[in-house]
C-alpha cells in the first residue's frame, strides 16, 4: 500500500528578508566603521569625554520614557491604569522592539497593559496606532522645519513622501471612521451575518475595540493635548543628542542636534541587527560629517548616545518587569511562536 511522503514544514527563510537585510545593513556599516576608524583616537576621544553631562543625558532620557508614558496614558482615556501597569508595558514593549523585528514590540506593549488592566487588546492596540501615527506627523514637521533652515540632503528628503502617504492615511482613516462609525459597523455585521458558524459574530466587536482605540485622532481637545506632549517628547531627544555632542567636546547647535534626531528616527525603518548595531553609529558617522565633524569623535558621539538612548529603557524594563509580570506577560514576551508564521497543523 502506498504512503503519501511525509510532509515538512514549508520553508520560511524567505519571510525572514527583515532579518537578512539587517545582517547585511549593519554588517556592511561594521566593516566600514572598523576600517576606517582610527581606534587609538577613539579611545582618546572617549577618556576625555564629559561623564558629568553624560549622566544628565541619561536623565533627559528617563524623564522622556515618563513623558511618553503620560502621552500613551492620555491616549488610553476613558481608561486609568495603574501607572506602575502602563509604564512597565511601555518599557517592556520598546525594549521587544530592539529585539524583534517589525515592530513586534508594540504588540506585546497592548497584550501587557491589556492583561494587567483587563482591558480590550485591540482597543490598546489602536492607541498605539494612534501614537505612531503622531510620531511620524512629528518626524514630517521636523523635516519642514529643517528644509526652512538648510538644504537637505536626497537621503533625509526621499522619506517625505512615504511618511506623508502614511500620516495622511491615518488621519483620512480617523475621520472616516469617527463618521461613519456606525455605518462600518453596520457593514461589518452584514458580512458577520453571512458568515459560516463559527466565523459568525466574530467581527463586530472586534473592529468596535479597534475603533474605539482610534479616539486619539479623531477628538480635538485629546489631539491637542497629545501634540503638545509629542512637542516635549522631541524636544527632550533633542536636548540628549545637545548634551552628548557637548559631553564629546564638539561645538553644537540645536539646528544640528535637532537633524540628528530626525536622521536616528528615520533610521528606525531601516533594517538593521537587534537594537540597531552598527547601523546607529554609522547614521551618527554620515550625520555628523554633514557639519564637519571628524569620522572618530562622530563615531564616539554614536557610541555614547547608543548607549544612553537604548541602555535605561532596558535597566528600566528588567526593574518594573520584575514587579509586575505574570504568567502570561512572560510567555507572550519570550514564546517566539507569536513572531512567526505558525506551521500547519500547529496549534
């Protein structure tokens, strides 16, 4: 009697191109660094850098991890979590994302809040939707403003497009949604009603959460109130990046602390190794050369700034994680099964 073959998992290596293009982005930014870089002077550059303005910028960092916090807090209204609950599910989240790829981290952020809270998921889901939204519309305004006060170069410029693409779609989605809410869900539930059995009532309440999370930008007086924190929140990356460059002894202004930021938020989209290695110093190496910066203190400044930008949100997340995981934060954090695309026949 015959037998069917056994049947192998299908191939995934190429649902992993994020991971491929990260090697080669960042591997190619490590050889060039480690080339070209004269590590004597490194060294040098880095004994005699300021430690005292160094510290005051890992402060000017943990008062933004509590700004953002409060943005996300406002965001969620109606709802009032435990702020030790939403802090810990922000740092926790951010520091996934360093992790994981496509923003995995975000997920993980609502599933965190969500189960401490015992609040919608999705719901949640849709602030932070809201909040990335914001901080693209804050990134385009950042752009104009530079453009108003010096020539950009093609690789900064060429992102305006896509970013405006997505904010604008965002906002459009918000106001179709606020509108017609009712009538979304009304089609909603006439596809539900046509649904196989189990499929049916399934959908509306779903898409309601995810709606309702949407609140951010369709109300005026919570919008204005989130622009105005989002301003503080740039506003404290700048002064980090100020502090940093000062610390490395480099003649600063904020026009050019300011470009910087905008470059290292734009970087995020790239692919790029865990927590951006490599790749984050040499956007300080290209940044910084644009104002006559010297390649060895323009890598010190990214070192520096690597670690006072990704190492407090990790020391934070391991403190407040400690205090406030349960069982299920720990397995939807570290069951990597939530990352991929699960096998047929797996459960």
């Amino acid at each position: 009697m015959d037998t069917d073959p056994p049947r192998h998992p299908p191939r995934r290596w190429w649902r992993a191109w994020r991971t491929w293009a990260g090697l080669f982005v960042s591997g190619i930014c490590l050889f060039w660094i480690v080339r070209t870089l004269d590590w004597p002077q490194v060294v040098r550059t880095l004994s005699a850098a300021n430690y005292g303005l160094v510290g005051l910028a890992i402060l000017s960092v943990l008062l933004t991890i509590g700004v953002r916090a409060l943005r996300w807090a406002i965001l969620v209204r109606p709802l009032r979590p435990s702020w030790l609950n939403l802090l810990s599910a922000l740092v926790i989240g951010q520091v996934a994302n360093y992790a994981f790829p496509a923003r995995a981290g975000d997920l993980v952020r609502a599933h965190l809040l969500g189960s401490s809270e015992s609040e919608s998921r999705l719901r949640l889901l849709g602030t932070v939707a809201v909040e990335k939204v914001w901080d693209l519309l804050m990134v385009l305004i950042l752009i104009l403003l530079l453009s108003a006060w010096m020539d950009l170069p093609p690789w900064v410029t060429v992102a305006v497009p896509g970013i405006s693409a997505v904010v604008l779609t965002g906002l459009l989605g918000a106001f179709v949604s606020h509108r017609w809410k009712c009538r979304l869900l009304a089609c909603i539930s006439w596809i539900e009603a046509r649904l196989p059995g189990r499929l049916r009532g399934s959908l509306s309440g779903p898409a309601s959460r995810l709606l309702d999370g949407l609140g951010g930008l369709q109300r005026a007086g919570l919008a204005w109130r989130t622009f105005a924190v989002s301003t503080v929140i740039w506003g404290l990356g700048t002064l980090s990046n100020w502090l940093i460059l000062r610390a490395m002894g480099i003649p600063v202004t904020p026009l050019m602390a300011l470009f910087l930021l905008a470059v290292l938020q734009l970087g995020i989209a790239v692919p790029a190794l865990p927590g951006q290695v490599g790749f984050f110093e040499g956007l300080c190496i290209v940044s910084l050369g644009l104002w006559g910066v010297e390649r060895n203190a323009a890598f010190s400044v990214g070192l520096i700034l690597h670690g006072v930008v990704y190492l407090p949100p990790a020391l934070l997340a391991l403190v407040l994680g400690t205090l406030t995981w349960d069982a299920t934060g720990r397995r939807v954090l570290w069951d990597l099964r939530m990352f991929r695309a699960p096998v047929k026949g797996e459960k």
